[in-house]
C-alpha cells in the first residue's frame, strides 16, 4: 500500500542531517579500530551452530536492506534519511518492520561480530541501535504521524519498530 502526502503539502524532513548512514560508517569504523588495537577475547563458542547463526543474521540483514531499498525506489519515494517523505511505503519488508534497512544494518554489524570474533562488533550494533532510534527514528516517526496521520498510526500500530 502506498499514499500520497494528504494534499500534496510540502512537509519539512525529519532531521536535515543523514545520521543512519553516517552512524553505520562510524559503528564499522569505531569496532574495526577498537578490534584491531584493544581487542577483547570473543566470549562465545567457536562452534559450527553459532556460525551459520551468524551467517544467517548478515544474510537477512543483507536481504532487508536490499528489499527495503527497491520497495522505496519501486514506489518513487526518497530512500534519502534527511528528505521529506512524500509516500507511506506499507508494502514489501515495511509490511512487517517500520525500519528494515536499520534493522538489517544493525543484523549485518552482528555478522560482522561473527567473523572478525570481535565483541566491540556488538557493542557497535546496540550503540547504532540506540543512537538512530534517537536521532533519526523518533524524529522520523513524528514527521510521518504529522504527515499521513491517522493512516500512519494505523500502520504503526500493525508494525514494529525494530523486531
């Protein structure tokens, strides 16, 4: 499902600043270095059954990114973080997740977790987690409430944020 922007009205963005993408960078950027010069020992098993779960997590976080990023272009709306959303996009993987692309991000510095057996890789996902929840998803939320309304409520309550 798809909706124009009730009237057509020009609407501000939810911030003017591109932070998911930028945040992601610097979450790699921050648990590759911290990784490389104060490494933590990898409190996990080195075990077959947690590997494949952590394949999993960056296959699917690849996956909803991806999916995330061809509905919105499917439905000619801006992928852009600090753009003015001109459609509610409801279909494809926002059927079940306000924020896909967010999520698979925060799946894919798991991953990196995984393969790099570096703690710091999930301390950079919950920090990515916390810090876009703040910066761009409430912000973000509160744009699209003030502009599709009741429709976006509708959604919101049919939908989870992260998982």
């Amino acid at each position: 499902m798809i909706d124009e922007t009730p009237n057509s009205l020009p609407s501000t963005p939810a911030t003017r600043f591109p932070w998911p993408p930028v945040l992601f960078a610097l979450a790699i950027a921050a648990a590759w270095l911290l990784t490389v010069f104060a490494p933590i020992p990898w409190p996990g098993l080195d075990d077959k059954a947690g590997h494949w779960v952590g394949v999993a997590f960056g296959v699917f976080g690849l996956l909803l990114i991806v999916s995330g990023f061809a509905t919105l272009a499917r439905h000619r709306t801006t992928y852009l973080p600090h753009k003015a959303s001109t459609k509610l996009v409801t279909s494809g993987p926002f059927i079940r997740f306000r924020n896909p692309i967010y999520l698979g991000e925060v799946m894919l510095l798991l991953y990196g977790a995984e393969i790099t057996k570096s703690v710091w890789f999930v301390a950079a996902a919950l920090l990515f987690g916390l810090l876009v929840t703040v910066l761009q998803i409430i912000p973000e939320e509160q744009h699209l409430e003030a502009v599709f309304g009741e429709e976006y409520l509708a959604y919101k309550a049919r939908s989870r944020r992260w998982i």
